[in-house]
C-alpha cells in the first residue's frame, strides 16, 4: 500500500487538499496538480507538485508523461478540480456552461483517458471522481453545475464497466455541504441575474453566501471516508457521503420510481402492433 503514487487535480484546498493530506497519512505518495503551486503552502513540502490547469488539454499529456518518468506509475487519479455555479437555466450563458463542462468533464474525462494505458498494462488502479450529490439531484438554480456533473456520472458509470476486465476500480463521491470553501465569494460563479427569478432564487443567493463555514460536513472525514472506500475488495461506483446528500438522492430515487410506475401504461404503449 505504501508504494501508491496518488495523483490530485485541485489539491490546493477543499476535497482536494484533505484527501492529499490524508493519502500521505496513509505513506503514500502524492503528487498535487495545481493551477497556482504558491497556493499549496506547507503542503508542497510533503508532496509532489506539478502544474496543471484541467482545462488545458494541451498540457495534459507533458503532465502525465513527467509524473510517470518520476514515481514510475499513477494507482490513484482523483479528479477533483472544480467550482460551484448560481444561475437560472435562462439566466446561464453559452460561455458560462462551457466553462462548467470543460471543468468538470472535457478536463476529467481526458485526464483520465491519459493515465488509463499504465493502469491497464498493470492490471490495476483507481479513478476517483468528485461529483456531487448535485451529480444525482437538481434544484433550481444549479442547473448548470449539475449538467456538467451529471455528465461525468454517466461517462464514468460506463467507464467503471468497461475497465472492471483490467482490474481498475471507478469510484464517483457525491458530497453533500462540506466545509470546503465551496460556497466562498470569488469561488462560485453566479450568473448575471434576470428579474423574473429573483423570488425564486434570491433567497438561493443568500443562502449560499451565508452558509460558508457553517456547513455540516467535515472535509478530514471525507477524505478518510474515500480512503476506506478505495480499500475494500468491491468499493461502491457511488459513494454518496454526508446525510444530506443521502436524503437528498433518497428522495430523488423515490420520486423517479413513482413517476415511472405512474406512467408505465403510456411508456409501454410504444411498441409495433402485432
């Protein structure tokens, strides 16, 4: 186990930041891809670092080739590297939702594609997938992110099937609110709002703004919650973790169900005539 080369996108703070902490608890080795090297303090002591904006798919490869070259090989990809974004589906523009799919699935789905070869020749490896309970559920408001989230859930549910003959692990987290800075100024992105939803999504705004630092998950519990999850003979595909983000696709499951039984008549009405 102690011979793991953990390789993190956005592991200057959040989710990224404690599951690298926690995985050099664990003696592994941990390189931290970062837009901003300066930003990782004290932890550039004790990791690895390289630089890597997850939107620049040119430089993906150079990244991947130079963290081979020097550990050897890459057990754990966690795609981690992300933002939050606040706006009606009206409201969002072209740029806005790109921006949000480049993030968090063009820069995923290619980093992935990129450490995959190694792990296949080794019969073995992890991709960790940060999603989100919003990855499973949506309100109004968070479209957007959840679009792109949605996205890489459904690319990484056919990706876990496609790499269990090689023996490499896929595993989504779906967090709920957690102390991660996520819901700082200046971190999540809201768009320019229209009049007509502001009774419906102020109160959103403001919510957002004013939960900073009051969230109930612990990010330490989260990173050892993957940690434990990656260890286990047969880990979830999902890993949802906090109780609000279990309640929240609980619900959401149940509410699928009902609407399918309640239209199962018509859904199965499609069918040629004899």
């Amino acid at each position: 186990m102690d011979s793991q080369v953990w390789l993190i996108t956005g592991a200057s703070s959040g989710f990224g930041r404690s599951v690298a902490e926690a995985a050099l608890v664990e003696g592994f080795t941990v390189v931290a891809a970062v837009r901003r090297p300066d930003a990782l303090g004290e932890l550039a002591e004790k990791a690895s670092v390289v630089e890597l904006d997850v939107t620049d798919l040119d430089a993906m490869p150079g990244v991947v080739d130079q963290v081979l070259a020097e550990h050897g090989r890459i057990d754990v990809l966690v795609n981690n590297a992300g933002r939050g974004h606040l706006g009606a589906a009206e409201e969002t523009t072209d740029d806005e939702l790109r921006q949000l799919m480049d993030l968090h699935f063009f820069g995923p789905t290619a980093l992935t594609r990129l450490v995959l070869p190694s792990m296949r020749d080794r019969r073995s490896g992890a991709i960790v997938q940060m999603s989100s309970m919003g990855g499973r559920t949506t309100f109004p408001g968070v479209g957007a992110y959840s679009a792109s989230k949605y996205a890489l859930e459904g690319w990484s549910e056919a990706l876990a099937a496609e790499l269990q003959p090689f023996g490499i692990k896929v595993l989504i987290v779906e967090p709920g609110a957690f102390r991660t800075g996520f819901n700082t100024a200046g971190a999540i992105g809201t768009s320019t709002p229209i009049d007509a939803y502001d009774n419906q999504l102020g109160p959103l705004r403001n919510r957002f703004a004013e939960a900073d630092g009051q969230q109930p998950g612990d990010p330490a519990k989260a990173a050892a919650a993957i940690i434990s999850a990656l260890a286990q003979p047969n880990p979830p595909l999902h890993l949802p973790l906090g109780p609000d983000a279990v309640e929240s696709i609980r619900t959401n499951l149940a509410n699928q169900q009902a609407e399918l039984d309640a239209w199962i008549e018509l859904s199965n009405s499609t069918n040629v005539d004899p």
